[in-house]
C-alpha cells in the first residue's frame, strides 16, 4: 500500500525527531517537559497520532540540538500540508543564524571569570545576547549560588542556615552594552534563599527603558562578590539559553600553588570529566586557568574545581585566661567537621573495604578526605604534614590520608593499611591530633614503617616510610584501630597546652 507524499513527511519528521531524542539519552517524557509540553505529547507525535505544529518543532529543535534537521522535516512536511490552500506564514530567516528564527532568545558568547583576593571572590559573567524571537526581551533570569563544602551537602546546608548569603553582600552590579555605550541595568530580586539567589536583571534603569528587540544584539554584565567564608572551591556554569560559545576563566594568586580540575554532566552523560583540558599561564603574581566549549548542550553544567597546595598561613585562635571568649584550638576543628576526643567512633577498630568491589564508595571516602584537608589548611598551617583518618569524619571505614610536609608532594592515600615491618630504632617528638588539638604529646615512634595498603582495584603494595613520614602514617594508621597518640606515651609524661607550645622550639628534628 503507497502512501502519498504528505505521510511520508510526517513520517520524516517523527523518525528525525526520535533519532535525535535518542542521542541526547532522552525519554519522550523528559524531551516534552524541557519543551513546556505534557509528558505524553511527544509520545503522540513520533507515533504521528498528533501532527507537528510550527511551535513544537522549533522547541523540539532548540532542545535536540539538530543543527537545523528537525526544523528542515517540518519545513517539508508543512509546504506539504499547505499546498493546496495559502502558503504558510512564517518570521523570515536570520542570516548565518544556527536555530530557526522564533526560539527566542539565545546567547551567542559566554564569558564567565572568578578572581580570588584576600579571601574574596569577585565573579563577572558577560553575555552577548540575539533575540530570535518575535517579542522584545525586557528582562533576564540570573542565579548565584554558593555550597561551602561541596562534597558534604549536610554540612554545607547547616553552615549556610547558621551563615545566609544575602543580597546586601553580593554588591551585585549590571550593565547593559550596546554598541559601546554602557546603560546600567536594575534587578530585581525572584528568589532570596540561604545560598541561593535568583534575580532579575532588568532592561531599564532609571534614565528610561531598553528592551532587547526581535533581530536585535546587545552585551550584559554583572558581576557580585562572597567571601570564602561562604563560597567553596568550585565555579559551575549551567547552561539554561540556547549557548554558542562558553568561556571559563579562574584569576587565583599563582603563591597559593592552585591545582584546577574540572567535570562536567548533561541529561545524557552522567558525571565525568571535561573533553578538553584546562589551560593554564602565569600573568605576573597570578595564576590564570581557562577553558571553553563551542554549542555546548541545554542543561549541561561544566565546573572547575581547585585546591591551594599552599594556603595562606593562618594563626591558630586559642583561649586564654586573658580572653575567654575565643574560641579553643578544639572548637574550631569541631567547627570544621572533626570528631573530637570521647567519640566512641574513635576508639572502635573500623571496618575493611571489600576491594575491588567497594572501589567507588572507597574513592568517595578518599575525595571527602582530601577536601577536608585542603579545608584545614585555612585553619591552621601544618608544617610538618598533616594526616586525616576517616573516623575522624565521622566513617568507619579503613581509608586515611598523609599530606607530607613538602607541600609540593602529593597527599598519600591509604586504604586498609597495615604495618608489616617496623624498625628496633624510635625516637621521641611532640604530636598533635585533630581530635585533640588543644594539647600537644611527646610519643616515641619508629624511624621507619612497612606499610602493606590497597588500591582501588583490589590490588595491594608495600611502601616505606621514614622519619617524619613514618610518624604521620603510623599516627593515622593509630585512628583506624581505635588508638589515640596518648596511648602511646610513656607514663607520667604531661601533655603541653597549646598555649604554653611553641612549634619553634620543638621541631621535629630528622
């Protein structure tokens, strides 16, 4: 049975709108609710129950991404359908444009940058806008969101419930540019939330109105400040407007020494990392990163993440007779997460990993580890190294990480560590705990370690340590058995109060 050239259209159509939901790793139910149609509606049009309208087919082409393919079919199929009666009436094509005119509004540049300065951190985000609509655009949506402690939602809501970001802080500022003249632009506030802001920006200020007319291009800016206190190290951009081009660029001080990642996910890839590596060069004192993506898809979100492998040093409070009121060594590890001495996790053996099969909640372990690592270094500056063992976060689970003194040096990760050989040799120096930060403890260790510790993979090695090393390790490895270095020293020694210590005077001598 021949079918006439009408159904084959839209049969064309149906098969091109299925193919390109298909590589985008999307149901019929999730392409119709990023389109604004009910759920069953695209269910409907591929199995050409309903037939395609002009204002389905230029969603469904915005949302796929079909480089014109979907808009083509329709095109097909409605010349079709209308040539026996008036020809269709549709808004003239734009010139070089990449979506069919009527999408709206779409950003053809992208230029985001975040610069860190003496603890805070100045964001501009400018936008060359294209109205391909058929409407003046008065007004655009923008968010700034914050997560203190990324890898911790728990945590990061308490901390921004006890500390709420505030549009008085942010300084927000915008501006309008069109064709080198600069209108500021007034906003309006749509969502106020603990670390969260949703605000309008608004094509008008106070000299008039500047709407954004069908064809027609203009540039907006607008740039806010937060403190470190409340912003974490990582910069997301999401993509909500059909985007051309996306430029990401991190201005951090080059003395910190910042490491810079980054990652990226989409409706139809889950998390993984970027395609393209970061690129980094040095401007003077500072350290500049950047990265950048052309046609990146609807509600993909790229984000950098950093660390300072130096951090700036920081005294570390402690509470005298003189100032009761500030805050002990001890309050401010217990503010940052750390479990603190008379937990009973700290003195209960923890569980092993079963590896290779444990190996992804394994390497969440280890990331939530070296995050609060790096955290403690605003805190307190560890010249000696500094170690973290999971009970101390509150896991019991065999996984401890060693920042070795030489800040250059990557962290040493360790999973079900055990000490197969040890040297007759010890000597005595003072430690500190995370635990127990308020005292320091002379404790005799091992001059080396033999130390049998699992990969992710299941496999296991043995690594040495000596020295100052073979003390942290041996220190962390303490954690994961239930032990604290108290234990380890020799009776009727006194602990030091912080206050009366002073690292100076009793550095570890290797």
């Amino acid at each position: 049975m021949t079918t006439s050239p009408l159904e084959r259209a839209a049969e064309s159509f149906a098969a091109e709108l299925g193919r390109h939901r298909i590589e985008r790793g999307l149901s019929k139910k999730q392409l119709a609710t990023l389109m604004g149609f009910d759920p069953s509606y695209v269910s409907h049009v591929e199995s050409r129950r309903h037939r395609p309208t002009e204002d389905f087919a230029r969603r469904a082409e915005a949302v796929l991404e079909a480089g014109g393919a979907i808009w083509q079919r329709f095109r097909e199929y409605d010349d079709l359908r209308h040539a026996r009666t008036a020809p269709p009436h549709r808004d003239p094509p734009v010139p070089g444009q990449w979506m069919p005119p009527g999408t709206g509004l779409i950003v053809e540049h992208e230029l985001a940058g975040l610069t860190y300065r003496d603890g805070i951190y100045h964001c501009v985000v400018r936008r060359a806008l294209y109205n391909a609509g058929t409407e003046p655009v008065t007004r655009y949506l923008a968010r700034v969101a914050v997560d203190r402690y990324p890898n911790d939602p728990g945590r990061s809501n308490r901390h921004h419930r006890d500390h709420p970001l505030t549009f008085a802080e942010l300084q927000l500022r915008a501006y309008r540019d069109d064709r080198g003249e600069r209108e500021p632009m007034h906003w309006r506030a749509k969502h106020d939330r603990d670390a969260f802001k949703e605000f309008w920006l608004l094509f008008e200020n106070s000299d008039g109105r500047f709407p954004l007319y069908p064809g027609d291009r203009a540039t907006i800016e607008y740039e806010y400040c937060v403190g470190q206190e409340k912003w974490g190290r990582w910069f997301q951009r999401a993509v909500r407007v059909p985007t051309r081009a996306l430029d990401v660029r991190l201005d951090l001080p080059a003395v910190l020494e910042p490491q810079v990642w980054g990652l990226e996910t989409s409706l139809s890839a889950e998390e993984g990392p970027l395609r393209t590596p970061v690129q980094r060069h040095q401007e003077e004192d500072r350290a500049i990163f950047e990265w950048a993506t052309e046609n990146p898809p609807l509600n993909a979100r790229y984000r950098l993440q950093w660390r300072f492998r130096n951090p700036p040093a920081t005294s570390t409070p402690s509470r005298s007779s003189a100032d009761p009121a500030r805050p002990r060594p001890s309050d401010r590890m217990r503010g940052a997460g750390i479990v603190q001495r008379g937990a009973d996790l700290l003195r209960q053996p923890v569980r092993q990993f079963d590896l290779p099969r444990e190996g992804a909640v394994a390497r969440d372990v280890v990331e939530r580890l070296l995050t609060a690592l790096a955290e403690l270094d605003e805190l307190h500056r560890f010249s000696r190294g500094v170690g973290l063992a999971a009970p101390q976060l509150g896991l019991s689970c065999a996984a401890a990480v060693v920042r070795p003194p030489d800040r250059t040096a990557d962290p040493v990760v360790l999973l079900n560590p055990r000490v197969v050989d040890c040297s007759p040799d010890t000597d005595e120096q003072y430690e500190g705990c995370l635990s127990f930060f308020d005292h320091r403890g002379l404790v005799p260790r091992s001059l080396r370690l033999d130390v049998e510790h699992g990969r992710v993979d299941g496999t296991r090695l043995i690594t040495s340590f000596e020295f100052g090393m073979a003390r942290l390790v041996a220190h962390e490895i303490d954690h994961l058995e239930g032990r604290l270095y108290v234990d380890r020293m020799a009776p009727g020694v006194p602990l030091v109060p912080v206050e009366e210590y002073r690292e100076s005077s009793h550095a570890w001598r290797y």
